[in-house]
C-alpha cells in the first residue's frame, strides 16, 4: 500500500524548497513540501524524523499510559493509535503527535494543503476524529483534518482568524471501513476541497481574505488530552504538508 502512496509524493519530493516568509501573509511562492512523516525510520527517544528537510520532528506524547506505537506490517511501517475506551473505564489511555509552531505551517491566504492515510473502522470511531491540525477553533484560528464520528466521512476544515468563520469540506463516501485511503485537503484561491484516493468530493467557497495564523503546535492523533477530546483511534501514514 506504502509504495502506491509514495508515488504521488514523489513529484513533490522534487519541488524547489524556497524559504517561506516569517510571519504568514500573501506573498506568492512556489510550492514546497515543508513537512513529511512516513513512519519508516520507526521512532527514536520518542520522536519522528521529519523527511521534507524543513519540519521538526514529531514527538511522541502520551496521557494515562497512552502511547503511539510503530507497527510493521509486510514491508510497511505506520503509526497505530490506543484503542477506543470503554465508557466505564475511569482513565482512558491517549496518545498524540506533536510538532512546534512554524512559519511554514501557517499558510496565512496562500495556498495550502495537507495529506494522510488513514485506516479505522466504525467501531474506532468515538465522536469525530481528528487526524491532524494546528490551531483550535475557539482561538486564533486553525486547520485540521477529520474523521466524523457520525457518518465516518473525511472533512476538511478552515477557521479564519479574527473573524472565526468556518469553512468544511466532506467527503462523498465513508472512510472508516477498516481500509487504507488517502485523504487529501487542500486550499487553493477561494475553494476549499477534499478529495479520497485520487476522487474529489465535497468543496466550498471561501473569502480571498481567510486567513490561518496561530502560535499552537502541530497536532497529529487529536487535539490535547482534555477528557472529551476527539482522539484518533486506528492507524495512520504518510503525513505531508505543503505550502504554496
């Protein structure tokens, strides 16, 4: 499955790394990959080596015991999530990514996107679940990828900073059936998009002027550790970001 994924980000290996402004804003630049977690390298005192040679590394944080492990499976490597806990359990184990605030993080209005494979069930799905984001909605303002718990589609979502506006894109069709799939968000100008595996699904239109800044860390697996928090229960790959 790891070897079909790496071909589409092959191209973008190659993309010229052009130094991105220190505060977001809308100069144009080039697109540059400015993040990369393949998982094959496995973990190293409880970091992830970014692979775009811009990134931080993803450090592993875990709650009541909670840890992400690395798991091989034939020739491929992926991170794997605790479990759903029960709801009579009176601690449950948690477990997230995390990487510092960056500038190439922050897109301000330029274009943007951010990619993952992911695979789950219906029964790993205990409310939405959040495979990757930077900022919160509540504060400053963020983007994130997510699989809700509902209908277990994938959604992409924008909140502008100062005014709070919120911008979702959804998939046409679940993901949460116990397969691999590649879930890519992507801004471009005013629209807003997700598509599945290579098949576009839902997009919205967005205002030029939506822009996401914020001082918050990179997040992978769910949001903090807060008791009702939308954790990431099953298994994720190859995590990109791109900027511009």
């Amino acid at each position: 499955m790891k070897l079909r994924r790496l071909s589409a980000l092959t191209a973008l290996l190659t993309l010229p790394l052009l130094g991105a402004p220190a505060n977001a804003s809308d100069d144009p630049i080039a697109p540059a990959l400015v993040a990369r977690y393949n998982f094959d390298g496995g973990a190293t005192d409880g970091k992830i080596s970014d692979l775009s040679g811009r990134g931080a590394a993803l450090t592993i944080r875990g709650a009541a015991n909670g840890q992400v492990s690395i798991t091989t499976e034939g020739t491929n490597r992926y991170a794997s999530f605790p479990g759903v806990c029960a709801s009579t359990a009176p601690t449950c184990a948690k477990a997230l990514l995390e990487a510092p605030d960056d500038a190439d993080l922050d897109p301000g209005v330029r274009n943007f996107k951010w990619a993952a494979s992911v695979r789950l069930t219906t029964a790993q799905l205990s409310g939405n679940a959040n495979v990757m984001q930077k900022g919160v909605a509540n504060a400053e303002s963020q983007w994130k990828m997510q699989v809700t718990g509902r209908t277990g589609r994938a959604q992409c979502v924008m909140v502008a900073r100062s005014t709070g506006q919120t911008f979702s894109a959804l998939s046409a069709r679940p993901v949460a059936d116990g397969n691999w799939h590649r879930i890519v968000c992507e801004r471009t100008g005013t629209t807003l998009a997700v598509s599945v595996d290579g098949v576009a699904g839902g997009r919205v239109t967005l205002p030029a002027t939506v822009a996401v800044d914020n001082t918050m860390p990179l997040r992978v697996g769910g949001p903090n550790f807060a008791k009702d928090s939308d954790m990431y229960h099953g298994q994720l790959d190859d995590i990109y970001v791109q900027l511009g």
